[in-house]
C-alpha cells in the first residue's frame, strides 16, 4: 500500500507513534509501521493497519514528490512527537544575539540605573539614545534586562552578605 500525503502532496506519514500506556504510566506504541489508507478512492484519517489518527503518525517532508511517486526524502531525524518537520521550522529559527563585553557592560550600568524597569515613560527617549548608542533595539535590550535582573540582583546581594561576614 502506498504512504498517504497530505493535500500539498508534501509530507508521508510513517510509524505511528501513539503511547497506548499513557493512562499507565508507561509507554508503549502499537508497532505500526507507516500510515496506511483503507481505501486509496475516499482519504480518511484512520489509519488501516492500526487504527490510530494520522496525527499520532510521524510525519516528514518529502522533497520532489510528484503524482505518489517516490522523490528524495528530506527526514527529520529527532524522532519527537511534538517536533515540526524540517521545512517548516528552518525559515522561522531565531537570531541569537551575541553581545560584546563593552556592550554587556554598557548594558549592565544602565540597567542598574533604569532599576531594571522599562516602564517609565519620562525616560523613553534616553533609553533610545542609549540604545543606539550601545547598538541594539530597545526589544534586544529589554529581553536581555529580562534574562539578566535575578543574576545581578543574586550576585550583588551574595557580594553585600560576603562583605558583611567578613
């Protein structure tokens, strides 16, 4: 039997990766190997051999596939349930941005005199000057405040208890 495709003719659907022991704790699939249509005439959604959605199968982009025919296949080989395909997740990865040591600094100093806050508006044109100045948008700076604050409130407040031991 052949594989069934989707209406863009671009994905097959393989082993079918449903966990029959979910409600157990456990898990375990039923071994079906690839989605299987019952009648080629009317597509349905159940597969053949194992009875399951074809969501629960392992879908992958095919490359060149014209009229069911075989093309180069293009497989993503990570093997998660809750992964997209390959094609669909490549023109949508994010642009990590690397930051300098003087921009880190930079940053850092005004971040401490901002009180690590973005919300008062009286100060919305110094902070685009700052950020023009450092090279970065205010959203780049404003996510990186956010992942930094509890690192530099944590290290400053361990620095203040050293000192006070000592």
């Amino acid at each position: 039997m052949e594989n069934s495709s989707s209406s863009s003719s671009n994905s097959v659907y393989r082993e079918c990766l449903r966990n029959h022991a979910a409600s157990l704790g456990s898990y375990a699939t039923d071994g079906c190997g690839e989605f299987t249509l019952d009648d080629v005439s009317s597509p349905s959604l159940q597969c053949a051999a194992c009875g399951c959605h074809r969501n629960f199968h392992r879908k992958i982009a095919v490359e060149g596939m014209v009229g069911g025919g075989s093309g180069d296949m293009m497989e993503y080989s990570g093997g998660d349930v809750g992964r997209m395909e390959v094609g669909e997740r490549s023109s949508r990865k994010r642009f990590r941005t690397k930051f300098s040591a003087e921009q880190k600094e930079k940053m850092l100093g005004f971040a401490e005199k901002l009180g690590w806050k973005l919300q008062r508006k009286e100060v919305d044109d110094e902070i685009e000057r700052f950020c023009k100045s450092v090279g970065v948008t205010r959203q780049v700076f404003k996510v990186w405040m956010h992942n930094h604050k509890n690192n530099s409130n944590s290290s400053n407040s361990s620095a203040n208890l050293s000192s006070l031991t000592q």
